[in-house]
C-alpha cells in the first residue's frame, strides 16, 4: 500500500477465531509482530547478529486501537512506518486493512534497544536501518 515503507500480505486462519466466528482480539498482536520482524529482515537487521553484538531489541508498548474485525478465510495486509520516539526509542506505526482496504487496526508499537549491561541504548546500525 501507497505511504508505508513496508507491508505484508497475510490470510485468517480458522483456529485464529474465537467463538464469535473473529479473529481473536490478541491474534492481532502476532501478526503485527510478524510483519515488524519481515521487515526488519528486509532493511537487513538480523536478531541473532544483532544479540551476539550485545544488543536487544525489546517492545516497551504497544497500543491497539481495533476499527473492525477480521473473520476465517479473510485476506490483509499489515503495513508499517518507522519513527524516532525519543533519544533512546523507536516506534513501529502499524495499519492492518482487509482485502476491501478498510482499516481493521491502527498500532503504535514502541520499542528500544538494551545493551550488555542491561541499559536502554540506540545504536547507530539500528537508526541507520531505520532511516532515522
């Protein structure tokens, strides 16, 4: 989709559903997590690299506003934007639209990277990767 950096393509599967015959309302939070790990794959951030130098990236927040539902068999696309929260934070600006390009979710998913003593820290690569 046109104004995003990324976006991914997924399908509903049946057992993603709950009761109501929806995709579970914390279903959502997997495939946000997967199209943020995709992408960073695709701007060359490697999570096993990137442990073994000593840096961790971890979600500090994640914010959900849910505007409609998704429903078994339902084709979407998850699209992201990357922006500097702050010296030490990033935030994933994610948008699930169905098929129809209807916005099903709007996410602000907020993250940092931890050193090796266990302190929140921006390396370089990582901004570098972001575009920020």
């Amino acid at each position: 989709m046109e104004g995003y950096r990324f976006s991914l393509d997924f399908k509903v599967r049946d057992y993603e559903c709950d009761m109501e015959g929806i995709v579970n309302n914390a279903v959502y939070m997997n495939y946000l997590e997967h199209a943020r790990h995709e992408f960073l794959h695709s701007i060359g951030i490697n999570f096993a690299e990137m442990t073994a130098k000593g840096i961790i990236m971890v979600v500090i927040r994640a914010e959900l506003d849910y505007k409609s539902s998704l429903r078994s068999g339902d084709t979407f696309t998850v699209c992201i934007n990357v922006e500097r929260e702050s010296k030490l934070r990033f935030t994933f600006v994610q948008d699930i639209f169905n098929s129809d390009g209807k916005l099903v979710l709007k996410a602000r998913i907020t993250g940092t990277a931890i050193n090796e003593k266990g302190r929140p820290d921006m390396p370089a690569e990582l901004l570098q990767a972001f575009g920020l």
